[in-house]
C-alpha cells in the first residue's frame, strides 16, 4: 500500500470511516444473529472491512481471484444478491451515495466521496466479491491459485 493510501487511509479513519466501518459491522452482526441473514453476513463483513480501509484496495468477484465459481459467485449468489438489493443494498447505497455527494462539495472531501461512491456500488450487490489490495493482479493470481489446486 502507498504512504498516499496510508495518509487517505488514516484521514477517512479521523473524519467517518470508523462509523462506516461499525454501521457495517453492526449490520453483519444483526444479519449472522438472525440466523436468516447469515448469507449476507459475510457480505456486510467484507464491506465493512473494505469501509474501514477503503484507500488502496478495490472489490473483486471471488472468482476472478480463485479461478473457480463458489457459492457466492454462481446462480445463489445471483439470488443473494437480488434479495439483498430489494430489501436492504438500495438504501444503504442512497446513504453512501448521499454522503459521497455532500463530500465532493469540497475538493479536500473528493477522495472521501469516491470511495463512498464504490462503497454504494459495492452496497448494491456484495455478494460473491472478496476485497484485496489495488495492486493484486488478477491475469498472474488466478493461474497461481488453479495450479495449486491441481
């Protein structure tokens, strides 16, 4: 990670990232109680890990970093996310995008509201995405993983 992603990093911690990070942790925790929601805990668990630390990394389908299709990513997933979309990712994507919007106002708040901006698209269908660090490659990774499990 760049000392520019750190400083980012450290500056959205300071200025509302750690309540980004606790709401989505609060509602990955609700979800794993409720037994019903336990599909979407692991989602609202990796977002929450992403609104943490936003700078620096990006969300990818766990395929794409495996070489292989899961639960999360295949036709389930599909239907995960459908669910989730109807019942809870097109407000939590308004909030972020609400956010993002009252940031940009600024040019210091930019960065801030870019990654509020990917946290709304990744709060609209989480599913299935795994969260890794901007310079993980995905034409070297994959081919990496695959021949490990052969």
């Amino acid at each position: 990670m760049s000392i520019v992603s750190v400083l980012l990093n450290i500056l959205w911690l300071v200025f509302g990232g750690v309540w980004s990070g606790l709401g989505w942790l609060l509602a990955g925790l609700i979800m794993a109680l409720s037994i019903v929601g336990l599909p979407w805990a692991k989602a609202a668990f990796n977002i929450a890990i992403y609104s943490f630390l936003p700078f620096g990394r990006r969300a990818v389908r766990r395929d794409l970093v495996s070489g292989q299709e899961d639960f999360g990513t295949g036709p389930l997933g599909t239907i995960g996310n459908i669910i989730w979309l109807l019942i809870a990712g097109w407000w939590l994507a308004l909030i972020h995008l609400a956010t993002a919007a009252v940031l940009a106002v600024t040019i210091i708040g930019i960065p801030f509201a870019w990654a509020h901006f990917k946290l709304a698209g990744l709060s609209l269908w989480p599913v299935g995405y795994i969260i890794v660090d901007n310079d993980f490659d995905l034409e070297i990774e994959p081919k990496q993983n695959v021949s490990r499990v052969e």
